[in-house]
C-alpha cells in the first residue's frame, strides 16, 4: 500500500446561518493515498463540495468556519497555515475543478493567459516559457487546433472545450491532488466520459491523486478506486468501489444503488426511489440522521448516533444494522 | 448569417482592452451610422470640445470688457446672441463658458472615476473598512448634491479648482457604491473562486478578473457623472456660488439675464440651449455606450440587425 497523500480528521465545517448552525461537515475522516482516485459520493447538500472547499482552505468565513479537525497534506495541517501559506499550496500543491465551465473561466482573458496564470504565480518560468508550457497543457488536454485556442476567449470554446482547458489550468503545476467537484455534471453525458477519461489519464501520468466528488454512482464505478458515501454531513461507508456496489452495507448506500437503472437488473422491476427527504440541516432528527428514511432502522437508531467502525479489512460503515443490510431485500 | 458574426466581431463579449481601443473608433463609426441620434449627439459633443478649447481664441470681441451703450441689444448680425446688461456679446461669452464646463464635467468625470473605483476595489476586500466607508458614503449621498457642493464652496471660497472639488466629492461617493456593489457580486463568480483556487493573490484578482469585466458599468457610469456635473457646474454658477461673475459660465450668464429676461430673453436663452444641447448629448452617448455593452439589449439589437 501506498503512503496516504491526504488525510482528513475528524474535519467539522460549520456555518452559521440565521436559521440556525448548520453542520456542512461534522466529524468527517478519510485519507487519500498517493495517486488513488477516491470518490466522495452523496446527494445535494449532504457536505461533499464543503469538504472539498475545507481542503482548499476556501470556506467563505463569516459565515463558515473550520470548526476543528485536521486537513493534512504530505504531513502538513493545512488548517493551521496562514492565508499567504495557504495561497501558495492552492494551485502548486492541490488544484480544483468546478461544477460550471460555463462560467469558470474569465470572459476578458484569453485563453493562453488563463492557462499559464498559475505557473507564473508559482514558477519563476519566463513569460515564453509559461505560454510554451499553456501550448503543452492544451495539447495534453486533446484540444484539436490548440495554437488558435489559446488565442481565443472563453466564449469561442464549447462547454466540453472549457472544461479540458479548467483541467490543463488545474493540471499546470503538476499537482499532488486534483479535486473534481461535480467537475462533469453540466456536461452532457457522451462529453462526460471523455472528460473523465481525461482526468484519469492525465492524474495517472503525474501521478496525481484524484478526489472525485459526485452524486453519481455511475462515474464512481468506472473510474474510482475508492468510494465514501456521505449523508447529512457525516460519512455512511468507506471501501473499495468494487465492494460498494457488491455489498453495499450501509442503508443509504443500497438506496443510492436501487434508485438507479442498471443494465442488469430485471426486466420491467421498478426503481426504488429513497423514500423522503434529505433532513432540514439545521435541525437534524435525534439518532442516525438516516434513520427516518431507512427500511432497516431499529429503535436504537433513533436514540444513538452509529459511529464509523470498521466492518472487515477496508470497509468501515455507520450503522447499528450493517450485518443485515444488503441488496436483496 | 454574416451579418449576424459581423456583429459580434464588432462588439465582444468583452474583448481585451488593446483591441477595444483599437476598433473603438470604427465601431463608433458604425454605431454613429446606424444610429442618427447617436451621430447627432457625438458631433454634439465634439462641438463643444472643439469650442472648450478654441473658443477664447474664436471670441471676436473682449468678452469681460462692458459696453453699457450697447447693452440688451437683440440678436443681430454683428452679436449673434445679442448683448447682456452690460453689454458684452452673449455669443462670445457662451462660447468661452463652454471651456469652463467641460474643464469642470471632464475633471469631476476623472477624479471620481479613479478614485472611486480605487476605493471601491479596495474596501471590497476588507469587511471592516467596508463597512466604515459604506457609512460614510451613505451619509455623503444623503445630501443633495447641489447643496452639499454649496456648503462646500462657502467652506473654501469660490473657484474653479474649488467647484470641480465640491462636486468630485459626491461624485466619487457614488461611484465607490456603485463600483462596490459590482464588485462584491463578481466576487462570487465561478471564475474568481476558480483564480482563487489556482492561488492568485487578491490584488491581482481584483485588477486582473475583476476590473475588466466593470469596465462597462464605469465607462457609462462616467458618461452620466460627466452630464451631471456639467449641469451642477452651471447650477452652482447660478446660485453665485462658482466661479466668479467676470469668467464667463453658462450658469452665470444665464444667471444675468434672469433679471431682464422679459426685455432681452436671449441673455438666458442661448447658454441654456448649449447647457441642454451638451448635457442631452453625454446623455444619449452614455445610453448608446450601455446599450452596445450590455449583453442582453446587444442581443437583441443584433437581432434586429440581422433582420433587416
């Protein structure tokens, strides 16, 4: 096993809201090992993008804040850098990718110059040197006609265009981690492949350990090594990808698995859509935050909180009933 | 087909500066030919520049000199815009007071378009200062402009230098709102997380991502704050608080012939046509410019270009 490049403890993200405290991010831990792609799965508003944004140190602060816990890269916190540390890590060290192409890159700035900005903040390449690298970046990216590209402004180049151009920007200091947050959603899906193919291919050639945010299980399947679903703030399960859809042993999961169409399920079965809603955040049911959607719930899931355990070598799951819990039910 | 990419080389989204300068006077031209309220306001405008600065030299008479024989005499053949009460030739006087206008719309127009987007830039980056500033800004807009110039002006005394400062002060403070505003709400942009994300410092986000994309909103904002302050130019003049009575200023000409306008209505008369005729002109230029910049009111006068 590889040494771990990432490693997040117990990590709790707060914000503060006029409705109340809300736990974006409440005692979340995990650790991503040198070069692994590892997926944070969960639907809307369940933490995903607020872990990712903790790790870039980019929580808007009023009104969110790192309440506690530990971010470490390569061995350093990176909670506890300063602004000026931390500015110099974004970019060189961890690179992220967002949701929007449409709208992530500037509409005033060519293409050329937004592709080398981040090499001549961290490099002391030459302006020559920075624009020869941005033509070796939108080459790797597989930009057809890469020269007349990097003349052009952002409005000239299609959504799947701009997405390759984000990841050559994320991608031109080589870093260890690259964060794709939901980096394929607004890509239609035979462009969403490719992109993710692109990723994978060009982490796997540096090296770069990729950190998978999604709602789909999809994605997760093909490309991850390994998966962490998260519900409500917390982590559900953590294992390998190839276990999560095998044997899922959290309720959530298994919910997430039934409510998509698969090519080998049986003819003409219904979906099985979770029942319910995700709970109002900033005031979140008593328990396992899961247990009013959940088929299996004891009573002891509405009075305790199950805490992360680990299962069997690899897989840790919260959740009293992880024994019972499967697929076929 | 053509026509529609015709129009949408001429004016990007938001092509870098170099360019827009470079194909500024072509596509005004265009603009200008499309539009005829457009031409008439721009030959306006550089009417009254030519006359600022030219017009002591195109005066034929010594405008301060009086000549109280020939006083209120009706527009003629020899003084165009006839005489005033002391029998100085109106067109002359009108022409020269065009120098002072723009001295003063042009100056206000620059000082508080640098400063108060400087300001604006800056206090959008720290929460306390911000704060601080918004509350000051607030209290400096809460006087009428012309009033709090006035105070001003009784403060320091009455000059040119004095005029275009009194002014420039309001001016600047709504500038900082404005600009702020723009700025706060670009600030959550997807493609300044995404600068931030790459490690870009905060004063190269704010110059590099943030500034050209305001440079629209500024550029009208200066065309209105250039017609306003032309109009309180002459409004202070007016009230006697600008320049004094000798220099010869739209407001204070037609100041003078207040007092005769039913013996000689032209003393009045002509320097507020060229007050109008000036501030209609920066006007209407100042909605062409926001029109041609904003994206969703170019799409559709692109539209109606490919149609015809």
């Amino acid at each position: 096993m590889t040494e771990s490049l990432l490693k997040v403890e117990n990590l709790r993200t707060h914000f503060r809201t006029d409705g109340g405290l809300v736990k974006a991010v409440d005692d979340v831990s995990f650790e991503v090992q040198q070069g692994e792609t590892f997926a944070l799965v969960g639907e809307s508003g369940c933490g995903k993008s607020v872990t990712a944004l903790s790790i870039m140190g980019l929580i808007p602060n009023p009104p969110g804040e790192i309440v506690s816990g530990k971010i470490e890269l390569d061995g350093v916190d990176l909670t506890q850098l300063s602004f000026g540390e931390m500015r110099a890590i974004r970019g060189s060290k961890i690179a992220m990718i967002f949701q929007e192409p449409m709208t992530s890159l500037n509409p005033v700035l060519t293409i050329e110059s937004q592709l080398s900005e981040a090499l001549k903040i961290h490099t002391d390449l030459s302006k020559k040197a920075a624009n020869d690298r941005a033509l070796e970046l939108i080459n790797m990216v597989g930009i057809a006609d890469a020269r007349t590209r990097l003349k052009q402004y952002p409005h000239q180049l299609s959504g799947g265009q701009r997405q390759r151009v984000m990841i050559a920007m994320a991608m031109s200091c080589t870093p260890k981690l690259l964060i794709a947050d939901e980096a394929t959603t607004a890509l239609d899906v035979t462009i969403q492949a490719q992109i993710l193919d692109l990723m994978k291919d060009v982490t796997e050639q540096s090296g770069t350990a990729l950190l998978i945010i999604t709602h789909n299980l999809g994605i997760v399947a093909r490309y991850a090594n390994r998966v962490a679903v998260m519900y409500a703030g917390k982590l559900r399960e953590v294992g390998e990808a190839v276990d999560m859809y095998t044997e899922p042993r959290h309720p959530y999961t298994v919910g997430l698995l039934r409510s998509v169409p698969r090519l080998d399920s049986e003819k003409g079965a219904p979906l099985a859509p979770i029942a319910g809603e995700i709970p109002d955040l900033t005031n979140l049911p008593g328990g396992c935050a899961f247990s009013p959607r959940c088929r299996w719930a004891v009573d002891r899931c509405f009075a305790e909180n199950p805490l992360l355990e680990e299962t069997s070598p690899g897989k840790k799951v919260a959740c009293f009933e992880h024994a019972s819990v499967g697929l076929n039910v | 087909m053509t026509a529609i990419s015709d129009t949408s080389k001429e004016w990007e989204l938001a092509p870098p500066l170099s360019t827009r300068l470079k194909g500024m006077f072509g596509s005004t031209y265009r603009a200008a030919k499309r539009d005829l309220v457009l031409a008439a306001a721009i030959t306006v405008l550089l009417v009254g520049l030519f006359l600022a600065i030219f017009a002591p030299t195109l005066a034929r008479t010594d405008y301060e000199r009086t000549d109280p024989v020939n006083r209120i005499l009706a527009p003629n053949s020899h003084n165009w815009f006839g005489t005033d009460n002391w029998g100085r030739d109106v067109f002359d006087r009108t022409i020269v007071g065009t120098r002072l206008s723009f001295l003063v719309g042009f100056s206000v127009t620059l000082i508080s378009t640098v400063i108060g987007v400087g300001v604006a830039l800056v206090i959008s980056y720290f929460r306390v200062l911000d704060a601080v500033m918004m509350r000051f800004v607030d209290g400096l807009l809460a006087f009428p402009t012309i009033l709090l110039a006035l105070a001003l002006i009784s403060l320091i005394g009455p000059s040119v230098g004095n005029v275009i400062l009194a002014l420039s002060v309001t001016a600047t403070a709504g500038k900082i709102r404005l600009v702020r505003g723009a700025v706060l709400s670009l600030r959550e942009s997807t493609y300044v997380e995404a600068a931030r994300a790459i490690g870009v410092p905060v004063p190269r986000i704010l110059m590099l991502h943030v500034l050209p994309n305001i440079v629209g909103i500024i550029i009208v904002q200066a065309t209105f704050t250039l017609a306003s302050a032309i109009l309180a130019e002459a409004s202070l003049s007016f009230l006697g608080a600008g320049v004094p009575e000798y220099v010869p200023s739209w407001g204070n000409i037609i100041a003078t012939g207040q007092g005769y306008i039913q013996v000689g209505f032209h003393i009045s008369f002509f320097p507020g046509l060229f007050l109008t005729g000036t501030v209609l002109a920066v006007v209407l230029i100042g909605d062409s410019v926001r029109d041609h910049l904003d994206p969703r009111l170019r799409g559709r006068l692109r539209t109606t270009a490919a149609q015809q």
